[in-house]
C-alpha cells in the first residue's frame, strides 16, 4: 500500500461502513507503520486528520508518512454539533486548562464525560482517571466559579485485634452464623 495513513484517515471519516470497524481500521494502519495518535479535546477535528510529523513508513527507503490523528468523531455519545464548537472555540484561542474548555466551548456534561471517558482532556486534566472525576464534579457558578474541589485526606487509625471495631463487626455477623467455616472462622478469629 502506498499511503497507508491517507488511506486509513479516509475509511474512518467515511464511518460507519459495515463491514470494517474503527478499531480494525486503525490496527491495520499501526502494522503498516502509521503513527497513530488518539482523539484530543487540544489537537482533534471532528473528522480524523493527517498530521506531518509521522513515523518512518520504511526503513530502507526513508521516506516519512503523517501521522494519524484520529477525530472527535469516534467518541463515543459525542455529537456533532458540540464538537464542532469545541473546535470553533480551540481555533479562536487554545484552551489554557480544563475550567477554559468548559467556559468557552460549554459542552453539555454528557459530553465532557464522553471526551474524558476516551482520554480526550488528557493535556488538560493529566491522569486518565483524573478527567471523568473533573468531567463529573459540580461546575460552580458566581462565587465559586473557576474553584476547583480539594478532596480531604482522612487518616484512618490502626485498628486492633481486640479493639472496639472489631467486635462491632463480629457483634453485626452474629445473625449469619450457621452451618460452614465461617462460624468457625468468625468465633476464633473475632472474640
């Protein structure tokens, strides 16, 4: 194959087709050697594009390939129209943070919980577990606009064998007890 990002970019925007998946799609450019980079609420169209700085295609000749960059398109429970002003409002001026995004491109919450499910807030919220959390929290408004939400630590204490905790909780199985090791278990173990 002689373009093999090209080609590839071309089938995902012509989705869905019926008879070859997105993930297959892109599996077969990966073993033709195409770099290929995951969908961005900072770099992504809503269709997949080619990007320059790809891969060597083949070694022996030389001769460089773009990169794939895969659309907003293929997130799943994104849609259209939302995309699209996130992209409208990114080409206007590049979002600074998250909080930016969220103000500028108001996407609905159903949206930003589908960008960070796919890892696409990834250059604005680091941490891939970190963005559904931030995509989840109460967006505050007035007064406590562009404050973010500290989780408070809490220190738990070392709990002792005889302690009062673990009695609590041998007192609460004390109905469960009946044929079966755990009986056995719970009367050597907890009093």
């Amino acid at each position: 194959m002689r373009h093999p990002a090209a080609y590839a970019c071309t089938l995902l925007n012509s989705q869905p087709l019926g008879f070859y998946g997105p993930s297959a799609i892109v599996q077969d450019a990966q073993r033709h050697g195409v770099e290929v980079r995951p969908a961005c609420a900072v770099a992504s169209s809503w269709d997949s594009t080619l990007e320059p700085e790809g891969s060597t295609s083949e070694p022996a000749v030389g001769r460089l390939q773009p990169a794939l960059r895969l659309g907003l398109r293929l997130i799943k429970g994104l849609g259209e129209a939302e995309a699209r002003a996130l992209v409208a409002a990114r080409e206007r001026a590049p979002f600074g943070d998250y909080d930016d995004l969220v103000d500028r491109a108001r996407p609905s919450r159903a949206a930003l919980e589908a960008l960070a499910e796919a890892g696409a807030l990834e250059l604005l919220v680091p941490g891939r577990r970190a963005a559904p959390w931030q995509a989840r929290a109460p967006r505050g408004r007035g007064l406590f606009r562009r404050r973010t939400i500290a989780e408070m630590l809490v220190a738990c204490g070392r709990v002792e064998r005889d302690g009062p905790v673990v009695h609590l909780i041998a007192d609460s199985l004390e109905p469960l007890r009946g044929p079966g090791p755990s009986p056995r278990l719970r009367s050597r173990d907890f009093r």
